[in-house]
C-alpha cells in the first residue's frame, strides 16, 4: 500500500518562508483535502514533497525511499500530479491530451498498447469528455479542460493522486462528478491528496483535513475534530456557523 510521508519540510523562496515545518502523511484509502486561504503555502507544499522544487530542509519519501532519489518517470508511476497551473504548449486532441497520463507506463502519441487505450478511454468516460475526445484542446472551455487535465491524471493509474484545485473552473454538477471518481479511486484502494477552496465540499468527501496558514499546518485530523467555528476564525479570519447541515459565514472578522 503506498503512501507519501512529508517529514518537517521546509521551503524558501529567496528571503520568504513558503513552507515551515510541515510534517503529515497520505496513505493508500485515504482522501485528504488540504485547506487555508491564499498565500498559505498549500501550493508550495505539495510541490516540495513531490521533488519539483528544492526544500530548503526536511524530506519527503514513497513507500520509504527518498522522493529526490527517484527518476521523473518513476516519481510518475507511483503519484499522478494534476498541478493548479495546467497550460497546453500546443493545441492538441483531447484523446491525445488524455494519453500524455500514459507516458509513464512507456506509452506514446499513437502507439497506446491495449491497456494504455482502455484506460485513456476509461478516464474520457469518466470526466464526461466521449463527445469531445477528438476536438482540439484549445476550443475548449475552461471548465472542459479542467476535465480534460483530470482524465490525464486519472488515465495514469498511480496508486496516489496529488491534484491541486481538480474542481476550479467546473459548475457544480461537474464538481460533485470528479470528486465522486476521486472518492471512488480512493475507495478502491488508491490515495489522494487535493487542494480545495470549497470547505463543504471538502467536508462532504475528505477522510481527513490538513490546514494550512502562514506556510505551517496548524491543524491535521478528521472533519469532526479539525472543522468548527474556531478553526475558520482562525485560519480564514471569517466568523461562521458549522452545523451538521453544513457552513454559514457570517463576514470576515
């Protein structure tokens, strides 16, 4: 069962402190959202620990080896990334998009073996995207891409997922539909990670809640322990009211 363990990470950027400290862990059936307000270091975070940027300290391991120690294609096979910022060098068929999660298990642009087309095809079907898998990517909209860019990362298989806002630009059917295959991955025994600035949706679907703010986590544990009036004054500067039916803000404190 894989798992990616960050142990007191630290991240700088010239003389400001991205990441300070941060230590968790994300397991094989676990579905983790990571929340805090912009500039919190989330982005940071996720990207230290998977090797894309140089900690200033601490480390990160898969399975216990060293995430630095492994080769891009092998960090690959084992975590699939879908990164906030998800350009596209160059317009391209959707299909063909979709196919670039399979490059890691040796595939390319048109010669996908048998289970590299049943996946890809898999992912399409998913992300509600058959109608426009062979439409140029750069005719669509932002949210079709945003589904686009999660049928890559889901056609690639990894026994972990570490996507950063998966939902941003999608209506709200297609939000509950990408977080509803994500819970599904995770149930049938993979592992995620996602950024969200949704906390009831984040509630509605997280296993566990890791919140971020001024680059360190202050708190890491379950909905029912991490998520209350307190924890959103104190990481949002909001007042709200949390009930079992679900959020209420009230205005910025």
């Amino acid at each position: 069962m894989t798992s990616l363990r960050i142990s007191d990470l630290t991240l700088h950027a010239k003389q400001t402190t991205l990441v300070d400290g941060a230590s968790t862990q994300l397991n094989a059936g676990e579905l983790v959202v990571l929340l805090g307000p912009n500039g919190a270091g989330k982005t940071s975070l996720i990207r230290g620990a998977l090797g894309l940027v140089q900690p200033t300290s601490g480390r990160s391991e898969i399975d216990g080896q060293a995430v630095s120690s492994l080769s891009p294609t092998e960090r690959a096979q084992r975590v699939s990334y879908l990164p906030q910022i998800r350009p596209l060098a160059w317009p391209n068929r959707v299909s063909d998009v979709v196919a670039l999660g399979r490059f890691s298990h040796g595939a390319t642009i048109g010669r996908l073996s048998d289970a590299d087309q049943a996946a890809v095809d898999a992912a399409i079907s998913a992300c509600d995207l058959t109608h426009l898998k062979d439409r140029s990517a750069d005719t669509l909209s932002g949210g079709e891409l945003a589904r686009m860019h999660c049928a890559r990362a889901f056609a690639a298989n990894a026994p972990l997922l570490v996507a950063d806002e998966p939902i941003a630009a999608l209506d709200p059917r297609h939000q509950f539909r990408i977080l509803d295959l994500i819970k599904t991955y995770v149930d049938q025994g993979g592992g995620a990670l996602l950024v969200l600035h949704d906390i009831d949706l984040a509630a509605r679907h997280a296993s566990r809640l890791i919140w971020m703010k001024d680059g360190r986590i202050v708190a890491d544990g379950t909905v029912e322990k991490t998520l209350n009036a307190e924890r959103l004054a104190e990481v949002y500067g909001v007042s709200a009211t949390v009930s079992e039916s679900g959020i209420i803000m009230q205005g910025a404190l």
